[in-house]
C-alpha cells in the first residue's frame, strides 16, 4: 500500500521555515554560522513570510526542533544569547549518512509515483531539507489524480502547496522540480508573463504576424498616430502589431507576445532604437530570449543616420556592447553603412530614435 501525508498548513509553515533555516546553513561558509546572522537572512531574503511566522519566537523553535531532529547542532564554546527561549549564538548543518534500504524503501513506496526519486537516492542530505515540499507536491499529484484541478498561475499554485508564493519561481524551486522529474505542467500551473504595451492593426492580420518594437515613448507614440489613422506599411512590410519596448524591459517582457498571438502563431519581429551601444544590446538581448525572428528595422536606423550622420551626439554614460553585439548587428547592413556606424561609435558618440519625428515616418510610410 502506498503511504502519504498531509499536511495541514500550520504545520506546512513551520515545516517550510525549518527548510529556509537548513538551505542557508548547509550552503554556509564558513560552516559554523551566528544565530544572528540566519536571523538577518530569513528577514532579507523572506521578510513576509518570516513577520507571518511571528519573528523571534517561532525562529527559536524552529531552530529547537532542528537540533532535536539531529540536522544541527549548536555551536556550544559560542555561548547563548539572552533572549527567550534561548539559542546558542552559532549553529551548522550536521551531515547525514548514506542512504539506507529503509529510507530507499521509504522513496520508492511513500509518494506519487510521477516523482523520480533517482537524485535523492545519492543525496539523502538534500532529501532531508526538501522533504515537507516532496510530500506537499505528492499530496497534491494524488488530489489531481482523484478529482482533477483547475490550471493556475505559478505563483497561485506555488502559495496553495507552501504558503509561499514565489517559492516554485526562486531557484530553490526549479531545482526542486528538477530533481523530480516534473514541470509546472504537472503541477497544473503556468508562467506569467510581464505584460507590454502594443497597439493591433485594424487590418486583415496576416497568417505570420509582422511585429514592430519601437524602444523609446516618444517614438512609439509618433507611430502609434499614424497606425490609428491607417499607415501601418513601412519599406513594403505592413505590420500587424505596434509595441512599446519600454526600454530594456522588453529584453524580459517578450515573452508576452505568445500571449498575443493566435494559436501558437508565428511572427516576424523588427525592432527599432537608438543607434547606440545601448539600443544595440536591447536588440541582440532580446532576440534571444524570442523563439522569433528578430531583426533590426534597417530603413528607419539609415533615414536616422542619413538626415543626423553629421550632427551626432556625445555619448551622457560610458555604454558597453560586446564586439559579438555589433558584429550581428552590422550584418543587417551594407559594409559602407556598418562602417559609418562603427565611426559614430568610435568617438563615444550616438543618435537617438528621436532624430526622426512623425513628419519622417509619414514620408518613410504608405496605407
């Protein structure tokens, strides 16, 4: 017969505490740890949870329990603090031994059998510390298997199984699942995406959506007028959607085109910024965190270059771009063009997008 637990959330709470407590202490260097300074951890890393959990007290106990179970041990030549209950002032991780038959029975008999147990075989360690999020996810395969559930966000799923609700999104979580053998698809859950800011064309949208990502407010606005009043072509290509990069936030937020496409689309992404350092390494960034095509939008990059190659701007901020970033870049353009890019550059120079106003893009553009 198969056995589980399950545990209440109460419980859940003191177990999940137990579990931060052994993480920091067993990854700690040196070994030997102050009281204080796991303390200070818990309250920067999970001020939250920690005040919910009641501060000091619940620590304290927490800590009692762990030293009961054996899985540390007070540093006892370091003396006691003077609060209540009293902890000594340093603590460190005590290592287990092998894995024995009764606890390899113990894994291959006491949970969902979705779960690989085939890390932990060798890293009994490691199972000791993730052992209450193991039995909170098995309870909840076996939930899912008796009566279905409905398929929620991570952080929503992440909060219902461990009162936590970034754990499953923190390393530690990922590591987790991975040493087991599921995805958020087995948890019935899914990533969110952080949302930008697009504008759809009225038009008939093509099989694959053509996309274009302007970087700066200004500009996106500029082309945001003219594709509500029907000019949404520009050099041949018309586009379907409009977006706002918002800067750098888009290196992170494309993710939210699968969002906007229909039916697992596919897409042609052209992005438009500022010729410099900076815009060229939100581009290269970004087409990289895409599945989609991504590629500069040429003709708008040469009319900037072509109406302000002599009145160039000196670079506020020292920026950095990789000799990769540029090289990439470049290869979307004829080698004159690269070159007289390259000379702006030299000189700690750059245009911004601005250079070219609505007036241009309506010049540049067709219904």
């Amino acid at each position: 017969m198969i056995l589980f637990l399950f545990i209440n959330i109460n419980d859940r709470k003191v177990i999940i505490l137990k579990e931060y407590i052994l993480t920091f202490l067993r990854i700690a260097k040196p070994k030997r740890v102050k009281t204080e300074a796991i303390e200070k951890y818990l309250y920067k890393e999970y001020k939250d949870f920690y005040e919910e959990q009641g501060y000091y007290n619940e620590f304290a106990r927490t800590m009692l329990k762990l030293v009961e179970e054996g899985l540390i041990k007070p540093v006892k030549s370091w003396g006691e603090n003077s609060l209540f209950p009293p902890l000594y002032n340093g603590y460190q991780f005590t290592p287990q031994e092998n894995t024995n038959e009764i606890q390899v029975q113990k894994l291959l008999t006491m949970f969902h059998p979705t779960l690989s147990f085939s890390y932990y075989m060798t890293n009994y360690n490691q199972y000791q510390i993730d052992e209450p999020f193991i039995y909170a996810i098995s309870d909840f395969l076996y939930e899912k298997g008796k009566q279905g559930v409905e398929i929620i966000s991570v952080n929503e799923r992440s909060f219902e199984l461990f009162h936590d609700e970034k754990l499953l999104k923190r390393p530690q979580g990922r590591t987790l699942l991975k040493h087991l053998g599921i995805t958020y698809k087995d948890l019935a859950c899914y990533e969110t995406h952080e949302p930008f800011f697009y504008i759809k064309s009225k038009k008939q949208q093509k099989k694959r959506p053509q996309v274009l990502i302007i970087e700066n407010k200004d500009t996106f606005f500029s082309l945001k007028r003219l594709f509500q009043s029907g000019m949404n072509t520009w050099s041949g290509i018309s586009f379907d959607f409009l977006v706002y990069a918002e800067g750098k936030k888009i290196i992170h937020s494309i993710s939210f085109m699968q969002e906007i496409l229909e039916n697992d689309q596919d897409c042609h992404i052209y992005y438009y910024g500022d010729m410099d350092p900076s815009g060229i390494r939100i581009w290269y960034s970004m087409s990289k965190n895409t599945p989609y095509t991504c590629e500069p939008f040429v003709p708008f990059y040469l009319d900037l270059l072509k109406k302000h190659e002599n009145h160039t701007i000196q670079q506020r901020t020292e920026q950095f771009v990789s000799e990769e970033e540029l090289t990439v870049f470049y290869s979307y353009f004829r080698a004159e063009e690269a070159v007289r890019m390259q000379e702006i550059f030299a000189k700690r120079h750059y245009l911004p997008q601005e250079g070219l106003t609505k007036v241009d893009y309506r010049r540049l553009g067709s219904v």
